[in-house]
C-alpha cells in the first residue's frame, strides 16, 4: 500500500485479510501472538454495549493493572466494571459468547474465560506495565468500546517485547514499546498473555472515559 501523496511505501505494515462477514484480521506478531481484529461487533451491538456503560453504577474506582493499592507510587487506579455487574448487560454477554468463539479461532486452542472486566481510563490515567499471567500459556482480548475515537485522542495499547522477568531490576529500563494498537471502535485485540503490555491514557483533549471490555483466556486441558 503507498501513501495517497507517494513516494512512501507501506509494504510491510501487516497484511489484512477478510475473515468472513465485517471482520478483517491483522497479524500485527506471531509469536508472542498479536492479532488485531476490526469490525468485530456489528453497529447495533456495538452501540448496546457503548450504551450499557454509559448506566448508573457500573463503574468503581481504583482498580490497577498490578493489583496494588489505589495511590501506589508505581501502579496509577482507574475506573473498573466487574464482572457480576457486566453479567447484567445482555449486549456484553453476546459481545462475550462473539470474543470468545474469536479468540479459540485465532489461536487455535481450545479456551475458557477465567475474568471479564471493563476499564475506564480518563486523561491522565493510564495504566502499568504488566503481564496477565506469567507462568502458563493464557491469552488476553480487549475490546474497544467506545462509539467514537479520533486518532489524536491516542489511548493505544502498548505491547513490549519482554515477559515478567523483564519487569525486574535493570531489565525493566531496557523495555521499549515494540507495537501499539489504537483504540478504534468495533476493534478486539488478542495477545498472549505472557507479554508485558499497558493500557495508556487518553490526551487531554478526550474529555470522556476510555472504554475497554478484556477477557483472560486459560487453555482448556484436553
């Protein structure tokens, strides 16, 4: 693909392929896995879910991507759903059972939901470095659940190519960002769960909550 203007060639950003109806799938990295899936969600359920954390009560403050205390130094709190409440959404649960068929696909694994959970982020609140589950084989989907994002608005996800051990001591300085994934509507990114990864904060001109549903994925034994 080149630039409309020319003379910048695109070719090795990651192919995109049809998986059949709206979605289309990028391979963003094969290992560890990095897919990135748009049109996920048709319009009318992805508006119902929009809806569904615009209600009273869905959101509770000081959830962190390290499980610290609200006001840790090294771990910032914002706003969660869990998922007893999102249990309650008719439009997430769909959107659940659609993620899930989607996720054992790309990965060709059996898998089984072990959490789902909503994040809010504002300006300024963005997430840790961390990984979702160190020590076995798991995977990770994120949705974006925001009926509108404009590019400036920023709020990508960031993955690193390092593990938990790379979070430790000096190697920890040495982590850089090695892909983003902005936080486009009707959007679902699958990763491994091993990869050290963060939410960031949406810029200051964004004056809403940046809106993300994740499903932690553990292999089915066979």
């Amino acid at each position: 693909m080149r630039s409309p203007r020319g003379g910048v060639d695109f070719d090795a950003f990651p192919r995109k392929e049809r998986m059949g109806g709206q979605i289309i799938k990028q391979v963003l990295q094969r290992s560890p896995l990095l897919v990135v899936l748009d049109g996920v969600a048709s319009p009318a359920l992805h508006l119902a879910v929009c809806d569904a954390f615009s209600q009273p009560g869905m959101w509770s403050w000081g959830h962190t991507s390290l499980g610290g205390a609200a006001g840790s130094r090294n771990d910032t709190p914002f706003w969660k759903c869990n998922q007893d409440t999102l249990q309650g959404s008719r439009a997430v649960q769909v959107l659940s059972c659609l993620v899930s068929n989607l996720a054992s696909q790309v990965t060709g694994k059996a898998l089984q939901v072990q959490r789902l959970y909503a994040n809010g982020h504002t300006a300024g609140q963005g997430g840790s470095i961390h990984v979702d589950e160190a020590d076995t084989e798991n995977y990770a989907a994120i949705y974006y659940a925001n009926a509108e994002w404009q590019p400036s608005w920023m709020g990508h996800t960031h993955y690193l190519p390092g593990t938990l051990k790379d979070l430790k001591g000096k190697e920890a300085q040495a982590l850089d960002i090695s892909l983003s994934v902005l936080p486009k509507p009707q959007r679902l990114a699958i990763h491994d769960g091993r990869q050290c990864h963060l939410g960031s904060a949406p810029h200051r001109t964004f004056s809403g909550l940046r809106v993300t549903v994740a499903w932690k994925f553990a292999v089915k034994d066979d």
